[in-house]
C-alpha cells in the first residue's frame, strides 16, 4: 500500500476553503474556476514530513501547505495580477509517520517516484510548477524532470548546500545526487551557514559546477545576495530551478529553524527582481517551512503566500 497519495483538484467535487466579501474576489473563487491547461503556473502542495525526518530535522513540514492555503486561497484577485494565470494542480498528501528513520528514507524513495510521475503526467512544456510545502528531498524529483526536458541549472537560497552522501534518501541529499546524475550543469548555492555545513559537503564544494557562498561573506560585505543570484542566472544558457529553503529566513518556522538568516523583505526581493530572466525559470521550489502551532501557521502562511505572489508577478 502507498504511503502517499496524490489529490487532484476538481472544483466540482471539492470546494477550496476561503471567505467570502460583498465586493470581492478571493483567489480561491478565482482558482476553482481556472482551466489548468492555459495556466502559466501550476501549484502543487506536498504534505509531508519523511525527508526531515531521515535526514534527522524536525517535524512540522506536512503542516507548510495548509498552513499556506488558508491565507493564500484568501488573498485578493484583481483584473489585470499575474496570479490570474495560476492553477491549482492539487496537492501529495502522506498517510502515515515513518516508525524509524530507515522507514523515512524508503518513504522518500516513494515520494521521489510519486512527484515525477505527478510532474510527467500534468505539468506542460512551457508551464511553470510552483511547489509549497514538504521537505527539501522534493528538490531531486523536480530537478530529474526539468532536466529531462534539457540541460538545468539551480539557485538554492539555503543554510545547508544539501550535499550530504548518497547512501540514503532524504532532504540534506538532493543536490548530491543530482551532481552524481550528472542532471545539473551548474549549482549555485547561497546564503550557507559556515556552521552547519560538514567537511564532507565542503569538499563537495569544490566540484567546478559549484559556485557559492557562506552568509558570513555576506556578513562581512562587500557581497550582496541580490548581485551573487542575479549575476549567477544571468550567466545560465540552460533553464534555472529556483530553490529557497524557508530556513534561510531568519525566525522562520522550518525544519532548520535560526535566528540568523535573511529577512522574508529580502527574499521578496529577489524573487521581484527575477522577472528579467523569465523565460528561464523551470520552477520555484519552497521547502521546509514547519509550522507547530497557530502563530507558527499565520507566520508561514502569509510569507509563502507572499513570495508565490511575488514570484508570479515577476514572471509577467
């Protein structure tokens, strides 16, 4: 029996939960009745825990798309906002905990053959995915399909360069075995944390498809995230997935939750200013938020909402 399970979104089976107003159009009234074929971008949820829990972080990663769907669904829609052009595919939801964490990786190998094949079967060539929610093991499915289709490159806004060993699946690998398949021509990662990545990923950090660098730098200046991530895509021939790890946010319920890191301000930012390269992005990925309690949701509710909207305006 599967320990997933893949909910399609049908309108006329199941409505999405938002609030009404005399006046106006909430986004969730907007997407019940979007036709996913013309749509531009393509959310899908992933509801899961089991890559934080193999690679030994906290739980909280199943509550990311819920917690983001009841602020999202009830944000405004107006004539003439990029969000028009979103769909919603529907969202992966899994069943049960993993007993141990050998358990939790043999759920990861499940879930990396689920989202390719959701991936495969839904999402057209000159469409965008947008994927909230889940742990950041999601990374390798999505970056196995966008490179089917061509050579890929990847931006990764994160504490961690998830360059961890390939003996096991989980989120601290994905980047790892996309280098090992050979799937990424280049990896630009950003905004690491000097320490909590291992001399084993530090050495992994020299593979020339590599460029990074620690958020110390940036501490010390004279670096700017902004001109590190516009400056590596600019150089990019091949598509970009774009992969921010909520973690990165400083006070961000994650998986990896710190009290350092970069403001939600600077990463709507970026994601603004990324519509000069629109006709290379491949997807956006946000990973990790793990929301605990109420305020935990309202937290990650609103900045997932915010940078989804962001993105979406950027690519107009």
């Amino acid at each position: 029996m599967s320990v997933f399970e893949f909910q399609l979104f049908d309108a006329r089976q199941r409505k999405l939960q938002y609030q009404t107003r005399n006046g106006e159009t909430r986004l969730g009234d907007l997407l019940s009745r979007q036709d996913l074929t013309t749509a531009k971008f393509v959310l899908i949820g992933i509801s899961e825990n089991a890559g934080p829990q193999a690679n030994l972080g906290r739980v909280g990663s199943e509550n990311a798309f819920t917690a983001f769907s009841k602020v999202f669904f009830n944000t405004q829609a107006y004539k003439g906002a990029a969000i028009e052009n979103l769909a919603y595919l529907g969202q992966i939801k899994q069943l049960k905990e993993p007993l141990d964490r050998p358990e939790a990786c043999a759920f990861v190998e499940e879930l990396d053959k689920m989202l390719f094949d959701v991936l495969e079967m839904y999402i057209e060539p000159d469409q965008i995915p947008i994927i909230v929610g889940g742990g950041h093991n999601n990374a390798l499915p999505l970056m196995r399909w966008a490179a089917k289709k061509q050579f890929l490159s990847v931006v990764n806004i994160d504490a961690h360069a998830d360059l961890r060993t390939t003996d096991k699946r989980h989120s601290g690998n994905s980047f790892s075995f996309a280098l090992q398949e050979d799937i990424l021509t280049q990896y630009g990662a950003f905004g690491l944390h000097e320490a909590f990545n291992n001399d084993y990923i530090r050495n992994q950090l020299l593979d020339p498809r590599i460029i990074h660098r620690f958020f110390e730098d940036y501490l010390q200046g004279p670096y700017q995230l902004n001109d590190d991530v516009l400056g590596f895509m600019q150089h990019q021939k091949n598509p970009i997935g774009i992969e921010i790890d909520m973690d990165a946010i400083a006070m961000m319920p994650s998986s990896a939750f710190s009290p350092s890191g970069w403001t939600l301000d600077q990463m709507r930012s970026l994601l603004l200013k990324m519509g000069h390269f629109n006709s290379k992005i491949a997807y956006l990925n946000l990973t990790e938020a793990a929301p605990l309690d109420d305020c935990d949701d309202l937290i990650v509710g609103k900045a997932l909402s915010y940078l989804v909207r962001d993105f979406c305006s950027s690519q107009k």
